[in-house]
C-alpha cells in the first residue's frame, strides 16, 4: 500500500442494517494514501489496527462534507457514538462508493458512509484534505444531502428514496470543486458570477457565408412549388441574386432564368464538405450504421460529423470478421499539429477530399479500402414553407390519406400537397384554440428552420376547421416509438442521440427566444432515419382549455413541470430546461410514466419538497447527472440548452 497521508480511529456506521441501533457503530483504524481510503479492524486493548475491512477508492468519491447532527436524537442513537461527535459522508450521487478491494464488481449503492470523528478539529483536517484531492475528479455532486439516512427516509427533506438527488446546493467554498457544465462559481459584491474554467469545444471550420453575387452549388434537386420559384438540377451553379429571405434566396442559373431557392438545398461553390455525396451532414453513428448495414456492401462508406464538434468520422461497412451479416467500423479523422489530416499515421493530406481520395485506393490500417460511397442525399431536407411566399395553402391542394391520431387540439391526418409532397396536417377543432393570435403567429414560426425541428409549412384559414400544415415524420410520436417502435434493445450511443437531437433542437429554440412550455416525449417525432425532432413548440399558449392551461387541470404537464411552474405558473427557456430533464428519463426508461406512483396532487407536494426521478437502469452516472443538473430548484442554476447540448455531446463523444 502507499505510504499513508492521514491516519485516524474512527467510528463508522454500517451501511448494510436497515435499522440504526448501537450494534450498527464500529471503531475502526482509518488510513488516507494517495489513492484510496481504508479501514480496518481496530484493538483498543494492543492500540494495534488488524485486518482491512474495507476501503473507497478516492477517484470514486462524489462529495465530502458534514453531516448535521439529528435533532432530538433517541438515546439508543447516541449511546455508541459520543454525544460530541459529527459526521463525515463520502457519497455517489447521494449513495455510497464502497467498494470491496478484491472484489471490484461489488459496489454498495445504498447509501453515504458516515464517520464519526473524536473532535471537530480532527473531522475539519479530514475533510478539508480529502476535498483537496478529490477536487478534480469527475461527476462531482452540486447538491447533497446534509442530514442522515435514517431508517428508510433522509431526515433533511423526508424523501424515501435512497438514490433521490440531494436538496442541499454544495458550498463551494475553496473554489475547487466543479460545478455543472465547466462554470465556476465566483462571488462578488454578494452576487455569484460565473465564469468558464475550460473552453467550448472547437466549432467546425465554416466557409464563409454565401453573399449576393456568389456562386453555389446545388446539393438536391427542387421542383417549383410557386410561379416564383427557381429549379434547382443536382450540382449545377447558379449565381445569388437577392438574400433578404435567410430561408428563400433569389437566384439566377446558368440559362439566365431566376427566381427563389430553397437556401438549405445549395453549398458554396469551392467550399466546404456538402458538395461530394460521401458527406451525410447531421448523420449520427446509428443512423450511419443502419444506412451502411442497407446498402449491404464490403467496402461501403460515407463521412459523417463527429459528435464531437468540429471532428469528422469516416464510417465503414465490411463483411471481413466473426460477425455475421458484416459489421461497421468508425475512424475518427484526426489532425496532426501543423493541421493536416490523417486517418492512419504517416498518411497525412492538406485536405479531407484529398485523404478520402488516398483511402480510396489504400485500405493503410483499415479493415478494407473505401470502395462504395453511401448516401443519404436522395432524401432532400426540409424547406420553410412547401414555396417562396406561402404561408396560406388551399385545402383544395391537400388529399388526406389516414387518419394518425387525436392530439390536444384535434385529429392528425397524413396527406398529400399538390398529390406529391408527404404532409401532416392537423385538424383544429373549434374552440379549443385561440385562432387569430396562432395565425398570426404562424407567419413568424414558419421562418423557424432546423434539423431538429419538425418543419412547419403552412395553414388553411379560410374555412373552419383551421389545419396547420406540417412535415410529416414516418415513424411517428417519440413516446410510442420508445415503448412499441424501437425493433431492438437500444444501445447506449442511440439513446443519447435521441436526447442530442432534443437538445439542439431546444437550443436552436433558445436563440430565437422561444418557450416551448409543453416538452415531452409526446411531442417529439421520429423521422424515417431516426432523427428525432420537436414539434408543437409555442402552441400551449394558445389552448383555451382550463383543465389544460390551469396547473389545477387535470390536462396540465404536472409531470414535466419544476416547482415554479406548478407554484406559480412561472414558465421560462428554464422551466423548458426542466422537462428536458424529465424527457431524458422518459427516453432512458423507454417510454415509462414519470412519478408513475403519484396522483398530480401528491407530485406538486412532493417534487416542491425535493422529490426528483430516480436514475433509470440505461443511465449511467455521466447521464444522471445531466438529468439531475436540469433538476435545480433555483431556475437560475440550471443550465442552458447550449450548455446542455456541448455536454450531450461530450458524453457521446466519450462513449463512442
């Protein structure tokens, strides 16, 4: 063992006995070294320690702090432990970091290890140089709990589950520890400040952005939709005219026709990945995999973002191996320090076509040449608005086919525009909806476009019902899809994509000053590819249903609300923050009801004393603590959905 730091006699507290009696203290030898802290069986007669009894590798430690004593104590509490003595609690999550040293796999999760010390001075020399060496470790806890768990309930905030997240923000007194998402807590003229101890990761290298006069490059073909529209033919030029529209650019082809473009169908002419078909911008590593896997070809490919921003990853297909049916490989595409790319050392190329072109010829370190480019570029994005200037689609133009379901505001139907276009298109029944201020709404919401946002095209107003017209996505409502749609167990990578996609369509939203009010599982779609985006954002303030818009209501998102919401209605980009949090759980539980043992009265009682979720099994600790960061009471210490988004990624990235 390491030569040991500190060495003190404590008495500890078993963590096994479901009932706190003085058989549960025990005196033991205490010993700190570099990695871990042991303890042993004690002699008071020979003053001698005696065999290891257990020991907490320090690396796993979550959090170091008091423990308040118990008011009121009985007396069969204080027999053991001396009436003077306070505690100390090293915890994971709220739960203890017990491990056996010969038997790794054994970890207690039942609870935070409590140590009586024999004076306040030796406790406060303990703590403070455990919290210099934990300092940096990983997943450090912002909140905790400051009393004991005590015969089934922690005495600070009565709440029964062992795992609950704490209710106590952690005094970040030396500065050291971490709190959420890099930030440090600084405090200055009594007010807390934050201020970024590590940077954002780097953000890809962007062309600069097209300008009137400039010339593109078409990336998907587009039939006119309105007079005044413009064809696009995959990979031809065409010069921009006008781009007053971010969402409809006036341009001019090479016959000398112009009218308006679809800005998200055209790349920079000379710049950038869009325009070689081996580049599928926003695939993830599933989707990568269940394209390759289609295709069914040894040697396919295709270059997709990596979740770590800025990265590239070339994904690729292979029949070689033990797997049966093939298997996909992922090679990140890394730089060297004067900038250039490589794949496998000592092949560096100024450029990721010229690398590409290199593989495609030499396997060097790969499990095969990159012989067949995969696309998904069949399947162009979608446009803001079904044409340049609608906003207001005749229902004479639209062919319902099925009937999808009944959402808040009626029933949902696919269709067809113009007999071609997939559509969804929501049939408004009367009085459920506050018509004119949605309409004129609808004009500014239309301008609203990202990959993780379910488009919207249009609506027919003219007759009544009203229908909003929107993209339609095949594989239907997120809920469902979690409970009934996924065709196999989940893997974790495709779990949290789900909650990237959430997340950067919430961001997106942030940046354009938009509540959603109303996040769930419920209102999300998944697209054909297993893309996941948000829809019916904004649209709660317009229901004029009391038993929906009242927190009394029956209809009301109890379940998905923080304690603002529920006590005073107070909705905010924070409170969206919160059920993004609840959604997380919801994904990693495949589809299960949140606090699914209490009624909405006992929920708004207990979430506002401090209840919160349990971890799901599928979660891991990373996971958790991004579900339990959106968790804060305080809403000015939740994160931002930028910041969330950045930390999705990391984790993603680290679990890839």
């Amino acid at each position: 063992m390491s030569d040991s730091i500190l060495e003190e006699i404590f008495i500890k507290r078993s963590q096994q006995k479901k009932k706190t009696s003085p058989l549960n203290y025990k005196e033991r030898w205490f010993v700190l070294t570099q990695e871990k802290i042991a303890y042993y069986d004690y002699d008071p007669d020979k003053g001698k320690r005696k065999g290891l009894r257990g020991s907490v590798d320090l690396e796993k430690i979550k959090c170091v702090e008091t423990v308040q004593p118990e008011p009121n104590a009985p007396q069969e509490r204080i027999q053991k432990p001396r009436r003077s003595l306070k505690a100390m609690s090293l915890t994971k999550n709220n739960s203890s970091v017990f491990a056996l040293p010969f038997l790794p796999q054994i970890i207690y999760d039942e609870g935070p290890l409590y140590i009586f010390a024999k004076s306040e001075d030796i406790r406060n020399q303990w703590i403070k140089k455990l919290k210099e060496m934990v300092s940096f470790n990983k997943d450090l806890l912002q909140k905790y709990h400051p009393c004991y768990w005590m015969d089934g309930v922690w005495l600070c905030c009565q709440q029964e589950v062992k795992q609950a997240m704490g209710c106590k923000v952690l005094d970040n007194k030396n500065g050291k520890n971490k709190t959420p998402f890099g930030l440090k807590s600084e405090t200055i003229n009594n007010q807390t400040s934050e201020k970024p101890v590590r940077p954002l990761p780097p953000q890809p290298p962007e062309p600069a952005a097209p300008s009137v006069g400039m010339t593109v490059i078409a990336e998907y073909p587009y039939t006119p939709m309105t007079p005044q529209d413009l064809e696009l033919r995959k990979d031809e030029e065409y010069t921009i005219l006008e781009m007053s529209d971010p969402n409809w650019w006036r341009a001019r082809d090479k016959y000398g026709a112009e009218g308006y473009i679809p800005s998200n169908y055209v790349v920079e002419a000379e710049n950038g990945l869009e325009r070689f078909d081996w580049y599928c911008k926003n695939m993830n590593r599933s989707q990568a995999e269940k394209l390759l896997k289609t295709e069914n070809k040894d040697g396919g490919f295709l270059v997709r973002d990596s979740s770590k921003a800025g990265k590239y990853t070339v994904s690729l297909f292979t029949k070689g191996g033990a797997e049966t049916g093939g298997s996909c490989r992922h090679y990140n595409i890394c730089t060297t320090p004067s900038g250039q790319f490589y794949l496998a050392e000592k092949h560096n190329f100024s450029s990721i076509p010229e690398l590409i072109n290199y593989h495609q010829h030499n396997a060097a370190g790969m499990v095969s040449r990159l012989k067949y480019i995969v696309t998904n570029r069949a399947r162009p994005p979608s446009t803001a608005g079904l044409g340049y200037g609608v906003w207001e689609i005749d229902p004479r133009h639209l062919t319902f086919i099925k009937e999808l379901g009944t959402g808040q505001f009626g029933v949902v139907k696919y269709g067809k525009w113009q007999g071609q276009h997939d559509v969804a298109i929501k049939m408004i029944k009367e009085g459920s909806m506050s018509e004119e201020e949605f309409i004129e709404e609808a004009k500014i919401m239309m301008k609203l476009r990202h990959e993780n946002l379910v488009q919207l095209y249009g609506v027919c107003t003219k007759q009544r019902p009203i229908y909003i017209v929107t993209e339609f996505l095949s594989n239907g409502c997120l809920l469902t899809y979690l409970r009934e749609g996924l065709k196999q167990h989940p893997t974790p990578v495709q779990l949290l994509e789900m909650c990237k996609d959430v997340s950067e369509g919430m961001a997106y939203l942030e940046t354009q000053q938009y509540i959603h009010r109303d996040l769930a599982a419920r209102n999300c779609l998944v697209d054909g590819n297993g893309t996941i985006k948000v829809t019916d954002f904004g649209l709660s303030r317009y229901v004029l249903d009391d038993e929906y818009t009242s927190s009394a209501g029956s209809k009301f998102p109890v379940r998905w609300s923080p304690p603002e919401v529920l006590l005073y209605c107070k909705f905010s980009s924070k409170s969206d923050i919160w059920a993004y949090g609840v959604l997380m759980w919801e994904v990693y539980t495949l589809g299960r009801l949140p606090y699914e043992r209490l009624n909405n009265t006992e929920i708004v009682e207990q979430v506002s004393r401090g209840l919160r979720l349990y971890r799901p099994q599928l979660a891991n600790e990373k996971v958790y603590s991004i579900m339990t960061s959106c968790w804060f009471d305080k809403a000015d210490e939740r994160p931002t959905f930028e910041q969330l988004a950045v930390t999705v990624q990391d984790v993603l990235y680290d679990l890839q």
